[in-house]
C-alpha cells in the first residue's frame, strides 16, 4: 500500500493492546525505580511493537474480494441444489448422479484439505487465493461447456475442479483475520469471510437457479415425483421444453463463469499477501518467532488431535455442518414429492434460509467479540438447530402449510 493510504492507529482503542501498553508502563516504572541501567531489551522491543502496530483501511478490500471468491465458489457447489428435477430431467440421470455434483465438493475437500495448510504455509495468503480463484474461473468454464444435454461428464468436472478451489480457501479465514484485522475486529472478520459470504452465496444460488432454469411445460415433460423415472422424449412437448431448459441452463453457468473471471483479475489486483505493519503485538511476534514458523503441520495436527475439547467441538461442528449441507443440497428432492410444482417456492425458501442465517452470523460474530463466550453461544446454535431440524422434519412429513417450511428452514440454516 502506498504511503498515502489512510492508516488507523490500533493501540488505544484496542481492550488488549490497552492491558498490554499499561503492563509496559509499569514494567518501565519498576526497573526506573529499582535498577539504575536501561529498561530491559524485552522492554524495548514491546514498545516497539506497540509503536509499529497499525491497521489500514484496504483490509476491508481484501476481506471482500476474499469474500466474494469463496461466496462464488459456494454458489457454484449449490447451483444445481435448487433446480435438481429439472437437471435429473434434462440430462436424463438419476438424482446420484445430481447429489454427486453437491457432494463432489465433500470428497475433494476430505481428501485435500491438508493442501490449505500446506500452501498457506509454503506459499502464503496472496498465491493461495490466486490459484483458488484461477480454479475457480476454470471450473465454471468446463460447466458453461457441460450446458448440452450429452454433456453431463464435462458438467460433473467443472463442479470437481471448483471443488479444489473450497480446499484452497476455507483454511484462510481465520489466517486471513489474524494478519489484517486487529484482536477486537478478528471475530467479525473470521465470521464474515467463513460463514457470512459462503451463506450469501448458497443465497443467490437458491435464488437465481429456478427463477432462470424453469419451463411451464416440466410437469407435462418430466412429472411431478422425482423419485419415478420418467421418458422426457417421449412427451409431444419436449423439443419446446429442450428448448427453454438449455437457454436458461447455459446463461445461467455462463454469467457465473464470467463473474468468477472478473474476480479473478480484481484478486490478483487487489489482494496483497500482508499489510507493511501488522495489526497486533502477537501477530507481530508471532511472524518474527523462528520457532513458531518452524513447527510443522505434522505435529500441529498432533497437538491437536490430543486435545479432546478440540475432538469434540470437531465431532458436534462435523455433525451439524453436516446435517445443514445435506438438508440444502437435498431440500428440492425433499420437498418437491410432497409440494409438487413449488420450484420457485423453494428459491423463496432457500432465500429465507440464507438471509436468516446471514443476520444470525452478524449478530454471533458480535456476540463473539464482545462476550468470548464461545462455549455458551455454540450450545445455543446447536440445541436452535436440531428443533429446527425436527421442525422442519415434520412439516415436510405431515404436509403441512408451506409457510411452516419457512420458518424452520431459516432457523435451521
């Protein structure tokens, strides 16, 4: 950044720099007082720390450009989640092979999650988003190229290419908060760039696919049950519908791959890897520690693993992450045999649900910040999801109104 770029001083508002500036003072005051010679080196280098820390007003640049790639990569895995009869349809496939192409994305990121550490590590933030960003824009390409109805396999490889751009990227939030933003800030930021950004993506996902994949002539072509296997050629009405799912199916892809080429050029544009200074004295000492740097991944993971809060915060997190990415990757399948014809009700619903959940990330991410109480508010998110879960379980079961799906999906997500 140039040296014109606005800089905001981070030690006075700060709550932890503030501790940190008033332990200096009085470990100044105690050596005045009871030694003659010159504060301790210890001494002079945090007050050089606290001198040099600062924060810089592009940090909220980087956080949306970062937020934007991984909102689009969200998009991409749900894009087809909302529209899945219409694809079983269309390419005449069974609903696996549409389920595959949300749960591509789970597999890659099992076997791959280890290259988000490692790049993090050997790379650094700047070339890990770029090459996330590049596989990004590659892979909606190759599903722009799958839009013909013999053309699924190339479809299914876009999905599996962007799927290593999730790998890439869902290692970098945390890292990403912890070298721009300042102690108070980091929640937020964490919240913002991990959870916050993807639920928007998954939001317009919902959104635009069965408002742009649509034909008033699928239920005379393929049927209202998704779970029946249906000749869609065999309908007088087919060339029509053909017709209308392949032009709405190949704008559709082909304005998400030209998004993710124009983020491409802004990230490498206006992604740096660090601000000059950093925003703390522990993110300062942590990048000038030769022994921090110099532990592995290998005996981090270690570590790690040997602690069993981390186990079961990992085991609850796996559950209800889980359970929330098979119920939006499964909602049209799920709702449809017992709605039929609600294809734009349930862009609606998958709306509702994103848009609550945005609200509710805000709302925690603050609560996070001020209150630290992550024990008691990830409790409460859990016992919130699973009535949810419940809820929504039995209003799809007994048919109930639809406006009881609404208000469950959306505490649900």
């Amino acid at each position: 950044m140039a040296d014109e770029d606005r800089e905001e001083t981070v030690t006075e508002p700060l709550l932890g720099h503030h501790r940190e500036k008033k332990d200096l003072q009085r470990l100044l005051e105690n050596s005045a007082s009871h030694e003659k010679d010159a504060p301790t080196s210890e001494a002079i280098v945090s007050r050089s720390h606290t001198n040099s820390m600062r924060t810089y007003w592009w940090r909220w640049v980087v956080l949306g450009v970062f937020s934007l790639n991984l909102g689009m990569n969200n998009l991409q895995w749900i894009a087809f989640g909302s529209i899945a009869n219409v694809v079983t349809c269309y390419y005449g496939i069974s609903n696996f092979w549409v389920n595959s192409l949300s749960m591509v994305y789970m597999l890659v990121y099992i076997l791959c999650f280890v290259l988000s550490a490692l790049s993090l590590d050997r790379l650094g933030l700047r070339t890990t988003i770029i090459i996330a960003s590049c596989l990004n824009a590659l892979g909606a390409a190759l599903r722009v190229a799958g839009t013909g109805r013999h053309y699924f396999w190339l479809l299914l490889s876009g999905q599996t290419v962007s799927a290593l751009t999730q790998a890439l990227m869902w290692g970098a939030p945390s890292l990403l908060s912890s070298v721009w933003f300042p102690p108070s800030e980091r929640a937020t930021a964490t919240a913002f760039a991990g959870a916050i950004s993807p639920q928007f993506g998954i939001l317009v996902g919902f959104g635009l696919g069965p408002l742009l994949v649509h034909s008033e002539l699928t239920p005379q072509v393929c049927g209202n049950d998704t779970t029946k296997t249906t000749d869609p050629e065999s309908s007088p009405f087919f060339g029509q519908w053909q017709d209308d799912i392949y032009s709405g199916l190949f704008y559709y892809l082909l304005g998400q791959a030209a998004f993710s080429v124009v983020l491409l050029a802004v990230t490498f544009i206006a992604f740096p890897n660090a601000p000059p200074t950093p925003p703390s004295i522990s993110r300062q000492l942590l990048e000038e520690s030769s022994s921090v740097q110099l532990k592995t991944l290998r005996s981090s993971l270690f570590g790690f693993l040997k602690n069993r809060y981390f186990l079961v915060y990992l085991v609850t997190s796996a559950i209800n992450m889980g359970a929330a990415n098979a119920i939006v990757s499964l909602v049209n399948e799920i709702v449809i045999p017992y709605f039929p014809n609600r294809d734009k009700d349930i862009a609606y619903l998958g709306i509702a649900g994103q848009v609550s959940g945005i609200l509710l990330m805000i709302v925690i991410g603050r609560l996070l910040d001020w209150t630290k109480a992550f024990y008691a508010i990830n409790v409460s998110v859990y016992a919130v999801a699973a009535l949810s879960l419940a809820w929504f379980s039995a209003a799809v079961q007994f048919q109930r109104h639809f406006i009881m799906l609404y208000f469950s999906y959306s505490l649900l997500m």
